[in-house]
C-alpha cells in the first residue's frame, strides 16, 4: 500500500543551494562549468559545455559542490531542466539550483523524479518570477510543499521501474554512437583513404587535393551543393508540432509546419559555425543555419561537409561566409561508388532509425508512468520492470 506525505522540499535534503553568481573567466579546456544550458531531458552534458580554471572552480565548489547523487534544477533562464549527478566528476555550476538529498528520508534518485513529475515541476513553472530572465528564488524552492512516498522501499521500487527504462535507453543510445562511428569510419575508408571496393585496380592521378582514383573530380563545394537559408522563427512564434526546429546547435524545438522536406542536412550559419547535422524526417531550419540542395547523394554530402573547414567571418557574431564556403574543394567520386556507399549507409542507418524508434517509445512509456508511480494513481507493486 503506498502511504505519502508532504513537506517542504528542503525537509528532504541536508542542503539547497545554488551554484556561483560570479562569471569566471571561460577556457577552451579545464573544468567543466555547467548552466542551465548544458542539462537537457534529465542528462548532464559535460562533453559540450564550458570550462573553467581549477583556481576559480575550487572558489565555486566552496560555496556549492556537487557531488554524486545530487540533482541539478535549473532555476534561472531555462527554468524547470534538471538532472541527476551520475558521475564522480569534478564541476561547477551557475543559475543552476543543487539538491543535496537526506538519505534518511529519500532516496536520491527518488529526488530526482520527484522534481521532474508532471504535478511537481509545473507546480513550480506557475510560480516562476521574471518576464526577460525567469526565475525561481531558492527560498521559494526550499519552501514549496511535495507529496512524497513515506517509505524508502517504495521509493526505492519506483527507482528501480523509472531507472530500467533510462538504463534501456542508454544502451540504445550507445548502440546508435557505434552505428554513427562505423559509418564515418566507412566514409574515411572509401573517400580519405580510397579503399573502396574494387580499388585494387584502379590507377590514381594528381590533383589539387593529391592523388585521387581515376574518374574522380575535384570541383567546387559551390559546383555540387547549394546553402539555402534558413527562415526566422522565433520561439514565441512556434507552435509544437510534429517537426523539428533547428539552430546552429541542433533541434531547439518543435513546430506545427515545415520548411524543408526531409530527410535533409543542416549547417551552422551563425554561432556554432559549420555544425553540420542529419534531418531524416521534414524539419524547420531557422536563419541560424542554412540547409542544402544537392543532386549529390546526401549520404556522401553529410559525410563530406562534416570535414570540410569552415571559417567564421571574424564578426562580433560568429558566421559561416557563404561564398568562401563555397570555394572549397569538393572530392566528387564517380557515381557507382556513390550509389554503393548510399546503400552501404542505408543498411546502417536503417538500424540507427529503428533504435532511435525504440527509445522514443521507451521515454514515452517511462514519461507516462512517472506522474502515475510519483502520485500513487499506481501502485508500485503492480508494475512489471521493462524489457
């Protein structure tokens, strides 16, 4: 039988604090300096974000540590992200709440979902102040009331359901990082390194890029790929929806219409300059990015301009210039070596796809179970672990 309490969210914690309100100075390598941004749908990215000096991280940590099973809440700016700490490394933080769990009263990753429960989370959101930089004031967060499961083996069960269909899904997805890297490790084999099939008989000539198979063509990017903008849609004017709407950084939403009809490619325009990424379904590319035309296969087109060198225009506004773009070099293979290398990579990406379809159904289900297990609407015992 599932019995609850309510409480304060600081009864269930030694400590809420919050990281540093200072603006230390930004490396290219060092400590990994985590904002709101950096946390994303419960995970910690601590590949793609900031750094600091270990001087100025050690200034952070004395005033806010995290530490494994803390839970991270975004509370400024992009208010109402949050995640678990799964890792013993060392980081700071900024705008960025940190829950540091009671274990005589909760669980830590209990924490964790409890913050991140439908009934909890938009709870919070309808309580945010600020209207050009919301926020939720750490008093306020200390004092807002949750019900919560008393016992710690109830807890411990909802957990134990929640974290199988997260351990389910970060299995898929290393599954489709090995997929992605097998595939670029096909392109460099048949396109860097010419091992492509049937290249023992095939003789080389010289060319601007050095020596290339016979039949091959060094052209421009320019000849072979146009970088069609993007179109302006700000976030308050997009509509949720079915397709994806990318930035310079990848998907930043969704919208109820597309530009482009997929699957397509994505280039960085400005900010995250010559970001390259892969739409397979109808997408919107915002005026951030452009997006491509090509009678060029797409699968070798992806490949190719992932290696190419961008270079910003050296504005205040980092940019990807167009036309120096496209004056490039463009390796163009002949066209049974590009068709064999679309199927090749069609193989691939057909068992990319079908993972990807797993783990939408996976965080689909876990999300529907969630408010259920946390408001005892299920009861915890009656619930079979996933597979």
């Amino acid at each position: 039988m599932n019995v609850f309490l309510e409480a304060p969210l600081e009864s269930l914690c030694r400590k809420v604090t919050d990281g540093t309100h200072d603006s230390p100075k930004l490396l290219s390598d060092g400590v990994p300096f985590i904002k709101g941004k950096h946390i994303s749908r419960g995970v910690l990215d601590l590949d793609y974000c900031d750094y600091i000096s270990y001087e100025d991280h050690l200034k952070v940590v004395a005033r806010s540590k995290p530490e494994r099973g803390d839970t991270l809440f975004s509370n400024i700016g992009s208010v109402g992200d949050s995640a678990f700490v799964d890792t013993d490394a060392e980081f700071s933080i900024k705008n960025v709440a940190l829950f540091k769990p009671n274990f005589e009263r909760v669980i830590p990753k209990y924490l964790f979902f409890l913050l991140r429960s439908p009934g909890v989370l938009d709870g919070l959101l309808s309580i945010r102040s600020g209207s050009a930089q919301p926020f939720i004031g750490l008093d306020t967060l200390r004092k807002y009331s949750v019900r919560y499961h008393c016992s710690l083996s109830a807890q411990s069960r909802v957990v134990s359901i929640l974290s199988a269909y997260d351990d389910l899904i970060e299995n898929n997805t290393r599954r489709i990082e090995v997929l992605e890297e097998i595939a670029r490790r096909l392109y460099d084999e048949w396109f860097v390194q010419f091992r492509f099939p049937g290249y023992e008989g095939v003789t080389f000539k010289e060319s601007e890029l050095g020596l290339i198979p016979e039949g091959w063509q060094v052209l421009r990017l320019g000849d072979c790929v146009e970088l069609a903008y993007g179109k302006a849609l700000k976030a308050q004017d997009r509509v949720p929806g079915d397709y994806p709407v990318y930035g310079s950084s990848g998907v930043v939403g969704t919208h109820c219409e597309c530009l482009v009809e997929g699957p397509g490619i994505v280039v960085g325009r400005k900010g995250n300059v010559g970001s390259v990424f892969w739409s397979d379904v109808s997408f919107f590319p915002i005026d951030t990015t452009y997006y491509v035309r090509s009678d060029v296969p797409f699968s070798y087109v992806y490949f190719n301009l992932q290696r190419q060198r961008f270079l910003n225009n050296d504005a205040a506004v980092p940019g990807l210039n167009r036309e120096q773009a496209y004056a490039l070099p463009f390796l163009l293979p002949e066209q049974d070596v590009l068709l064999r290398f679309s199927s090749e990579w069609e193989s691939i990406y057909g068992l990319l796809r079908r993972l990807e379809r797993i783990n939408v159904n996976l965080r689909a289900q876990r999300d529907l179970l969630l408010p259920k297990l946390i408001s005892g609407e299920i009861d915890v015992s009656d619930i079979p672990m996933p597979t």
